[in-house]
C-alpha cells in the first residue's frame, strides 16, 4: 500500500515522501495539485490507482484548496475511509475546525517535524487498519449470518415439505389445519377438507415397481396442484398414496367441485395401470368431501374424521368418484 502526498511545493513534496519512506511507510507517490490527486485516485478520466491508503494534504494548493480536495475525496465511496492528513502552517482555532469539518482525519503543522510526522501517519495507519479489519469480520458475520438463515430456511422447508411430491407433509398440513380453524373459529366460518386416495396404489406399485409408483405420485401431485389457486388452500401428501386439500372459507358446494375437478385431473393423465381394473384402465382417485362450521363447539378432528368416512363411501362405492360427508351425529341432533 502507498501514501499519496498532495504539495505543490517539490522540495516539501519531496521531503515528506523521504521522511515517510525512511520511517517505513512506503512506498509513496506525489502529486503537485488536488487536481492531480483526483486524476490518480481515478476521480478524472483515466487509470485509478487502487494501492493508496492514507492522503497527505496541503491545505495552500493552486486552484482547489486541500480543503475542499478533502472533502471530495470525502463524497466518493470508495474513499470514505481512506484517511486524509492536512498540512498547513496556519494552526489557528478556526483553521484546525475547518480541517476536521472538511473530513481530515487529523493534521500537521508546518514546519514538519519527522518525529509528529511519524507519528501521527502511523496512529492514523493504524486506526484505518483496524477499521478495515473489524469491517471484514463484520462482513464476514453478516456472510454467515446469512448463510445460517438460508440453512435455517432449508431446514424448515425440509420439515413441512413432502421429500417425493414437493407438495406440503402431513406435519405442515396438521399445523396449518390447527391455524386455519382459529381463524375460522372467529368468524364461525365453514372449513372444508378433501382426502384423496389413488385407486387400486398397491396393484400399481406390485405390477410396475416403485419407482414407476413414486413416479405416478409425482405426477398425481402435480395435476391436484394445479387445481388449487386460492392463497389459502393447501395441498399435502398425507400418506402414501393418500393426498389431502385443505380449504378455509369453502361451503361444502365448492368443496364437491374442486373434489370433482381433482378428480378430472387425474384421470386426464392417461397414465395406464392395465385393462383387467374394475375402475378402468386409466389411474383414478377416490375424494372424500368434508365441511364443518368452526366454533367452540367443533375441532380440526371432526372435518378429518368426516372426510375420511367420505373416502371411505367413495371406495365402497366403486371408487373413482367424489362422496360427501354426512353431518357429524352431534350437528344432527342439535338440527332434531
């Protein structure tokens, strides 16, 4: 690293170069006008010099002053924390206020003594150095600050996200099911659930292998994604083939028609699973539709239970098909 001394005088010039390269801060460049220090530090048209790291400033300099040379240097970005010395003969009150409000980091007054020079070059090395280094670090733990945050967000992506689907897990669903019925609760608004199963999984699996199986669950996952766009419904695989639609502020007509829209999907596919299926040669699935009005006097469980007595009919029934839940017992008393 280099220190540029900015003289318009050769023989001062000269003189504090040697004084500092003697005291073993070099090497040194000089420049006989602020004008020309802008043009080194690249502040003018022209190659930059990227090696300077502290500024020697004589304040009596043609045109600009060091002053204002100082507070230049100041503006630019890159050189905000190069520090900037002043050297002048004038040591007056004001003359000193004006040197640290220009943004000099100290001064030096005339005549220069080798001693004060030295000194005062080296504390403000120094405290530059320190600087830099207490910001690398600083950089640094905001690099791995960063990187915690980024593993910390995978982790938790991997713990509500299916590792075969990509879809939501079991986990994430029965999380956002227990948020979604507080919030419905508030307004006594209806929940609905869909449980979703492919026909005939384990014939699928035994004939064509697993990895042809987990490759029909990612395409059955795919085609129920695509029938959800509202923000707040949720898709999750819930088990092995089993799937599972989440949708808050869904009466049970709405549920019955995305239900029914799965469906289509999924038979869309086309994707073969042989001629000898009772349910066709086509993979299909079977949907449970469940809706229960949250309250104080309802539970998540209820809608779960309900979709699943639902699935359970849709199975019974042939399969391939939509079914919707009865009302739970209780609801049906409170309506006799």
């Amino acid at each position: 690293m280099s220190i540029l001394v900015v003289d318009d005088s050769n023989v001062s010039r000269l003189l504090l170069q040697r004084l500092l390269e003697r005291g073993g801060f070099g090497p040194t460049v000089g420049a006989a006008s602020a004008e020309e220090s802008y043009a080194l530090l690249g502040l003018t048209r022209g190659e930059a010099r990227t090696d300077v790291e502290l500024v020697l400033m004589d304040v009596e300099l043609p045109g600009v002053r060091g002053y204002d040379a100082c507070r230049r240097l100041r503006a630019e970005e890159r050189l905000r924390d190069v520090p900037v010395l002043m050297v002048t003969a004038n040591v007056g009150p004001e003359h000193v206020q004006e040197a640290f409000s220009s943004g000099a980091r100290d001064y030096i007054p005339k005549p220069v003594r080798e001693v004060e020079l030295l000194a005062r070059v080296g504390a403000a090395l120094a405290l530059k150095r320190e600087m830099d280094a207490r910001r690398e670090r600083e950089n640094e733990l905001l690099v791995l600050k960063r990187q915690l945050e980024e593993a910390n967000a995978g982790l938790q992506r991997l713990s509500t996200e299916d590792a075969l689907t990509g879809l939501a897990n079991r986990r994430a669903f029965d999380q956002r099911l227990q948020l979604e019925w507080e919030r419905a609760c508030a307004d006594e608004a209806e929940v609905s659930v869909l449980l979703l199963d492919v026909d005939h999984f384990k014939i699928y699996n035994d004939r064509f292998g697993h990895p042809q199986g987990d490759a029909l669950l990612r395409l059955v996952a795919s085609a129920l994604g695509g029938c959800v766009h509202r923000p707040a419904d949720l898709i999750a695989r819930y088990g092995g083939e089993e799937f599972v639609a989440l949708l808050p502020a869904t009466p049970s007509t709405g549920a019955l028609a995305l239900g029914e829209k799965m469906r289509l999907a999924v038979e869309r596919l086309g994707v073969p699973r042989g001629s000898d299926q009772p349910t066709g040669p086509v993979v299909t699935i079977s949907v449970g539709a469940a809706t229960v009005r949250a309250s104080g006097e309802t539970n998540p469980a209820e809608v779960i239970a309900s979709a699943d007595q639902a699935l359970y009919v849709a199975k019974a029934s042939g399969r391939n098909q939509v079914q919707r839940a009865n009302p739970v017992p209780r609801l049906l008393a409170e309506i006799a």
